[in-house]
C-alpha cells in the first residue's frame, strides 16, 4: 500500500474538505479524517479498508473497521474513488479514478498503477444484449523469479 498522508495543517485539511466538497458529501468528523489520511497532501494512493483503518488509528483518530469500509463505499459511490478488485478476498481502493492499468505485487499484497500508455485493449467483445460495458479492469500480477 501506499503511504498515507501525515500532512495535518490548514493547506492539507482544506484539500481534503475540497474533495469531499466535489462529491457533494457531508463533511462528517468520520470522512474529514479519512480523507486527510487519503489525500491531504495531494497525492494519489491505493489502501486497503484495513490499511486506511490502520493509519487512522495511529494518527490518533481511532475509527472503527465498518465505518472505514462504508465510508470507502461512499467515496466510491460519490466518484472519489475507484475499487479494484484483485481476488475474490481483497479490494484496492484507488484515490485516482481515471481508467489505468495496475500492477499488483503479490509477494506483498502490494497495488500500483502502470504505465497506462503500455496497454492497448484493440477490441472488446460485444456486451451482451441489454448490457454496455462500463468499465474494463486491468491487473498485471507480478512475482518474482
């Protein structure tokens, strides 16, 4: 995972209440707090629900798991955030949520972003009828030799 945001002051609690002002959400002290971890210093990142909880805890702003996991589900619902799904078991959440593909480091559990000009999808089948495709996902999994 991703570092999270240790920045605290008035540049980065205003960055973070921008975010969430562009969704239109509720500025709770729940997400006030998630989103300073997530994107107080202006960077993206990709977190798990027990990373972000994680950090939240040693930040001194003790959250609760379920709180973690419905408000990564608001911010996804709202266009913050997108989720990647790398296995049946575990979600990425990603603070950058324009399509790019992802390495996915699996002796560490670890998500990145590739290269996106390295991909070309050159044709996608057709969706099935009274379906539309609306978002492809790609994961490159990665080991070592």
């Amino acid at each position: 995972m991703d570092s999270l945001s240790t920045a605290s002051g008035p540049e980065a609690r205003t960055r973070a209440a921008s975010w969430l002002a562009k969704a239109g959400l509720r500025p709770t002290r729940q997400r006030r707090t998630l989103a300073l971890l997530l994107k107080g210093d202006g960077r993206d990142r990709h977190v798990t629900a027990e990373s972000l909880h994680d950090a939240a805890r040693s930040a001194g702003d003790p959250v609760s798991l379920a709180t973690v996991y419905n408000t990564l589900r608001s911010f996804t619902e709202a266009g913050l955030m997108a989720e990647i799904t790398v296995d049946g078991a575990r979600s990425y959440y990603d603070t950058r949520v324009e399509d790019h593909p992802h390495f996915y480091w699996e002796a560490d559990g670890r998500l990145t972003d590739a290269p996106r000009d390295s991909v070309r999808i050159e044709q996608l089948p057709d969706a099935p009828e009274g379906t539309e495709i609306c978002k492809v996902d790609v994961v490159i999994r990665l080991r070592s030799r």
